[in-house]
C-alpha cells in the first residue's frame, strides 16, 4: 500500500490515545493479584502499554507484560472490561482488563517479579481494591470482578464508571 504526502499528514493530524493491557488474577480465595511498580506510588495489575507502533494487540500486550512483569506466560481469557480514562497532561487511555483465572498456590509461587520495574506482589480481597487500586482503575477491577461472577459480557467504562 502506497501513502500520499498528503494522506500521512492526514494521520499525523489525527488524535492520539494511549493503550493498556493488563491482567486480573485471583487466588482460589478470590482474592486480586497486585503488583506494586518502583517508578511511581500506589499498585497495579499485571499489565502495561500496548507495544501498537510494533503491531502488538491489546491480548498479545496483556499477555507479554505479565509474562515481563511476573514471569507467568499465560493466554488471557475473555475480555471483562474496557475502560476510556480521561487524563491529565497526557493523551486519554483505553484500558483493556482481560480475565487470567484462577492461580494455584503454585502459580502464585512461580511468580517472579520483575526487578527493573516491581517492588513485590500481594494478593487483597475484594474489600480492599477501592484502597489499593484508588480512582478508575479500582472501579475498573470491582466491574471486571462482577463481570467474573454473574458471567456478564464485557463491561464498557468511563473513568471506571458503567456507560452500558
């Protein structure tokens, strides 16, 4: 496929987004997988940036930063929710949260963090996500969690706030 000057700079101009892909795990307990990142305050999932300019989907991201972040390489399951995160100094984020299953006691002991980004990792029950994971990402992972129990379809969010 061959671009004119002039359809290149049509795409330079468009909007930018950025993307994210992470993991939700839970312990058979039903507790959440956090990891907590050296390069900022608070904890996470599992997850990162969608490598797009690579060609890299939102699975395939999910699925390579877990395997980076906590040494588990493991096909994500269905997709339980998307959120649109509005933001401050950057561009807006969509953010895909994909369901990981169940870990086993040994699952959770192959983990192996990643030095160059994790401090350590934790598992909390579902009470204490609001206090571990403030704002859009806490409501993110308590809507991806209903969707894991009442087996509803994918969850479609705004700063982790239901829109459908």
């Amino acid at each position: 496929m061959t671009t004119t000057p002039d359809f290149a700079a049509y795409i330079a101009s468009l909007p930018r987004v950025l993307a994210g892909a992470a993991v939700l795990f839970r312990d058979d307990e039903g507790r959440v997988l956090l990891v907590e990142p050296n390069y900022r305050e608070g904890w996470a999932l599992p997850g990162g940036t969608i490598e797009s300019d690579d060609g890299e989907t939102p699975r395939q991201g999910a699925r390579r930063e877990t395997l980076e972040e906590i040494g588990l390489d493991r096909e994500p399951g269905r997709l339980l929710a998307v959120d649109w995160v509005h933001g401050t100094g950057r561009p807006p984020l969509v953010a895909y949260l994909y369901d990981g299953g169940v870990l086993a006691d040994a699952d959770l002991k192959a983990i192996r963090l990643q030095e160059e980004e994790l401090l350590s990792w934790r598992v909390v029950p579902r009470s204490e996500i609001p206090e571990h994971l403030p704002g859009a990402l806490g409501r993110r992972v308590l809507a991806a969690l209903d969707a894991v129990t009442d087996g509803s379809p994918t969850v479609e969010l705004e700063n982790g706030h239901r829109v459908a």
